[in-house]
C-alpha cells in the first residue's frame, strides 16, 4: 500500500503492531515514557476529537505554543488526523524577549488568519489578552482535555485524505524579518522523507535519538515526522535538558541503541568541551553509525575535538557524516 498523508503509515501500525514501541520520551529527571505505536495513534485520534468538539474543522490552521512534550507531539499529530493544519511555534523561555515575542506570536496569528491556538493552562491568560482581537480561540490543553468528554466519533475524522492536501506549516527562522509560514503538503513530506531514507540508509534496525527543537526543521522532519513515518524507534529529549546536561544524549544512545543522531555544529564543540570521563565511565557509543552535522557551516575542528573526546567509548570516526 502506498501512503498517500503523513498519517496512515501510523494508523496502520497501531493496528498491526500495537505494542510496537515508537517513541520514548525522555524526561528533565531521567525518567521515561514508553509509548507505543497504539498509545500514540490513540492520543493522536483523541486530540483530534477533541479539536472537533471545539470546532476546529478540516484545512483550520492551528497554532501550538507547548514546550518540548508528549502533549505537543500529540497535537500535532492529532490535527493532521482531523484534516487541520498544525504550526509549531516556539514556546517563550527567560533566554527570549516576551516583547518581542509577543508581537510575533500575533503577527503571525493574525497574517494566517489561525482558527485555534493550543497552550499549557499557565499560558493561557496572557495569550488570550495577547490575540482578544485576532479572532481565535486560545485554548489549554486542559481545555483540550475536557473537550473530550464530548461525543465525536471516529467516523466524524478526515474522510477523505489527499496527498495535495496541506499538512502543517513550517515557519522559517525569522533572522531576516517576520518569522514566514511555509506551507508543505503530504506529498512533498513524504517525497523527501523517501528520498532522504535512501541518502541515509535508514533500515528497520535503527534507531533514532534527538533534542532537536520541533519548531525547526530538522529537529520536525528528521527528528519526530520521519521516524513515526518509517515506524524507527525515536528517543526524545527536550532541547532544554539537553543544553544543562549534554552527556544525557550520550547515554541515551547508550541504552537505546541508537544509531542516528543529527547535531549543529555548535553541539560538537558543547559535548566535547562538557563531557567529562568520569560521567562517562562505562558508556558504549558504538551503535552509533551516523552523527549528521546539520544546520549550521561544518568546522572540521568541531568534528575533530567531538572525535578526539568520545573515540574512547567507541564512536567510529565513519560515523561523523
């Protein structure tokens, strides 16, 4: 069968594979969520129900301001499976202007004219002020949750899926202006999304780890869309924990088995520079076939330091890609 949206590969997994795992959350703790490929496509449908019962229709645009999470991956995944069109934006930390970000939170509400936006419940009072004029609705996943209660079935989802249609919108980074909303298609996702596992060889045995924030590319695609695509185990971690405490990337790779990892540039040089031998001792990188450099220019010197520090818990110099 050939996959015509992002969502029926998923869809069919739960229902063949159910206790499959496809995602493992890893928490600010160290702690994990398992979850499977049942759990996810149930989370997924029931986000979108509730986003129905809300009435966020097919093609709405909906905007989500969570921060690195289960919730986040649930809802965009979930308004895919109801026909509506998801866009991550950045949540606000202390490291951003809440100005600043403010204005672009609603420019870009207002200029693509979104139907919903989703928010965690201590967001939601300051966005609500932020767009009263915007006319959306500014929803908590509390919200969301209640939602659920109300009666829509499955049958109420996307009927009818197509690969022109939109699958969510893509903003670029917004270091030369306005943050811009690039709309991409089913299609097109997965055109590259094939055509980038034959560049990388992805294969059943991998498996994926990544910090990579969900509001940028490569952290979207390759980091979160391809692996639930694909069905490759994913091992998520919040960009956040990883800049405190880069060495948990490592020792995820270590017990996950992972196998894929892409990084900027600039994460060479973190890791290097942080990682210490003794937080080290016992740690096995040689499942790790390919570290993608991404993102940033390449400096052989970073690759050089990131090779020098971790060749002794067997990271292969083939793997730097």
């Amino acid at each position: 069968m050939i996959d015509t949206t992002l969502i029926q590969s998923a869809i069919r997994r739960a229902q063949k594979t159910p206790d499959k795992t496809v995602l493992v959350m890893v928490n600010q703790d160290g702690t994990e969520q398992v979850v499977t490929a049942r759990q996810f496509d149930q989370q997924a449908t029931n986000f979108a129900r509730a986003l129905k019962a809300i009435g966020v229709e097919e093609e709405d645009l909906v905007i989500l301001v969570l921060r690195h999470s289960q919730e986040l991956l649930s809802a965009f995944w979930g308004a895919m499976v109801l026909g509506a069109i998801p866009s991550i934006f950045p949540f606000l930390t202390e490291k951003l202007d809440p100005d600043l970000y403010m204005q672009r939170v609603k420019s870009l509400v207002t200029n693509e004219n979104a139907r919903a936006v989703i928010t965690f419940p201590e967001f939601k009072q300051s966005l609500t002020e932020l767009l009263s004029d915007a006319g959306c609705q500014v929803l908590s996943t509390q919200d969301v949750g209640q939602a659920l209660q109300a009666e829509t079935s499955a049958a109420d989802l996307w009927q009818h899926p197509a690969g022109d249609k939109i699958a969510f919108l893509q903003h670029s980074s917004g270091t030369t202006g306005l943050q811009k909303g690039v709309a991409l298609s089913h299609r097109a996702v997965l055109n590259q999304i094939e055509s980038y596992s034959r560049a990388i060889e992805l294969n059943d045995q991998d498996v994926i780890v990544s910090w990579l924030p969900l509001y940028h590319d490569m952290g979207l695609i390759a980091g979160f869309v391809m692996p639930i695509v694909a069905g490759i185990p994913l091992v998520l971690m919040s960009p956040f924990h990883w800049i405190r405490d880069p060495k948990s990337l490592l020792w995820a790779i270590h017990k996950h088995r992972g196998t894929l990892c892409w990084l900027p540039n600039f994460a060479y040089n973190h890791i290097a520079r942080t990682a210490r031998p003794a937080a080290l001792e016992g740690l096995d990188l040689s499942s790790w076939r390919a570290s993608i450099n991404c993102s940033e220019p390449v400096y052989h010197h970073s690759h050089q330091v990131f090779l020098d520090r971790l060749t002794p818990y067997g990271f292969a110099s083939e793997a730097l890609s």
